[in-house]
C-alpha cells in the first residue's frame, strides 16, 4: 500500500541532506508513473518537466546498460551541461515492483 521508495522520515532526511550541497538547485522523487512523491521544486510545471525528461533519459540509459550487459544495470546517471548538472539514481520500491527515481538538480557554479 505503500507507494514511497522508504519511509518518508527516510526521504524527507535524504532530502535534507543532499539541499546542504553547494548549489542544488531541487530535488524530486518521481515514481514510474511520472507522479511526483515529493519535491523542493515549487513550480509543478517545472518539476514535472523535470521528473518525466530525466526518467525518460535514465530509462533509456538502463535500457542501454542492460543490452550491453544483461546482468548489469544502471544505478545512477550524471548529466552534465554549461549551467546544471542533473543527477538520477532509479531505485525499486521496498515492497513493490515500482521504480522510483531520486532526480537532483545542481548548480555547481552557485551558492543556492
């Protein structure tokens, strides 16, 4: 019944550990069903922008691991470009079948 990748406490903490870096910019955790479980993101646009691109690209990336590899898979995909740098680590749910996608947005080069 629960739909969460841990127990919210567990994920309210990882979250506030990973806004301590030097300039991340937000934070999402996306289920497979592109529902957003949580965010620092305030604009649900943007977020969900965010969320549904880079678990489309991570899925793509696991794809592309596992037909190297089949006894591979992907555990975390960095994204780098001039003013960001997109984080993802998929991850499947304690109980479920589901995948949940811890997605950080970073911008190395600012404070917050």
């Amino acid at each position: 019944n629960n739909r969460y990748p841990a127990s919210m406490a567990e994920v309210d903490e990882r979250i506030k550990r990973i806004q301590q870096h030097k300039g991340v910019k937000g934070i999402l955790v996306v289920d497979d069903q592109n529902r957003i479980v949580k965010t620092t993101i305030e604009d649900e646009a943007e977020a969900s922008l965010y969320g549904s691109k880079l678990k489309e690209v991570a899925n793509q990336a696991r794809d592309l691991v596992r037909s190297l590899d089949s006894t591979n898979d992907l555990t975390f995909l960095r994204i780098t470009c001039r003013k960001y740098e997109m984080m993802v680590a998929p991850d499947k749910g304690d109980e479920s079948s589901s995948m949940y996608y811890l997605i950080v947005i970073q911008c190395p080069n600012e404070d917050d």
